[in-house]
C-alpha cells in the first residue's frame, strides 16, 4: 500500500512539474510578444507625433511661401524652393500619421491579445512524448 502511495504521489509530483515547465515556457513566449508588441505600439506614437509636427511645418512652410512677393527672379525662386520644401514635407508627414496610427493601433491590439493569453486558464494538448495534457490557470 505504501508503494501505491508513494507511486502515485510521485506521478502526481511529476505531472505537476513538467506541466508547470510547459505553463511557464508559453507564457515567457507570450510575455516576450507582448513586449514586441509594445515596442510597435511605441514606434506607432513617435511616427504618430512626427508626423503630425511634420505636416504643420510644410503646411507653415507652405503659407510662407504664398505670401512671399515675386518681383525678381532670384524671389520666385526662393518661393518655388518653399513651396516644393512644403508640399514635401506636408505630404510625408501625412503619409508617416497614417503609417503612425496603423503601427499604433496592431501593436496596442496585439500587446493586449498576449497579455490576456499569458494571464488566462489554458488546457494545452501536445501530442509530445514529455507531456500529453496540462491544465494551467494563470492570474
């Protein structure tokens, strides 16, 4: 009986273990996507920003430009140079506000989808020789 016992502890003991190790593995991987993720949603805010600091400068650049007179030659040309300095940089500061608010978006989305993977109940079923079932809750 004390054989049984000890058999069946041991068994319990080692389930446990090696379904801890597997728990703790996939929620390092999701922990490790979550941080990916974040950088993303941080990349998004910056090209976000800049982008929105860079489109009212050409636009500022821009009005400048109008109100220049064009008496000469040479003023002309500085006012053309402004004015294409301006369409440039309004432009690539929309083009980088949309890039900004899609990498913001996925990366906050996604951080938020790993993290509630990593901190929820999971049954995991590997066809592995180690393991075959686990049973984790995580909070």
């Amino acid at each position: 009986m004390k054989k049984l016992f000890i058999l069946i502890a041991a068994g319990i003991i080692a389930f446990h273990m090696s379904a801890s190790a597997q728990d703790d593995y996939q929620k390092n991987l999701y922990m490790k996507k979550a941080a990916s993720f974040n950088k993303m949603k941080n990349a998004g805010i910056g090209l976000t920003v800049g982008g929105i600091v860079l489109t009212v400068v050409g636009i500022a650049v821009l009005a400048d430009a109008v109100t220049m007179p064009y008496d000469t030659q040479s003023q002309k040309d500085a006012a053309d140079a402004k004015i294409s300095i301006g369409a440039y940089a309004t432009s690539f500061g929309i083009f980088a506000t949309g890039g900004g608010v899609t990498l913001w978006a996925i990366g906050a989305s996604k951080k938020r989808s790993y993290l509630r993977k990593a901190n929820s109940l999971s049954l995991n079923l590997n066809p592995n020789l180690n393991q075959k079932l686990s049973l984790a809750y995580r909070f």
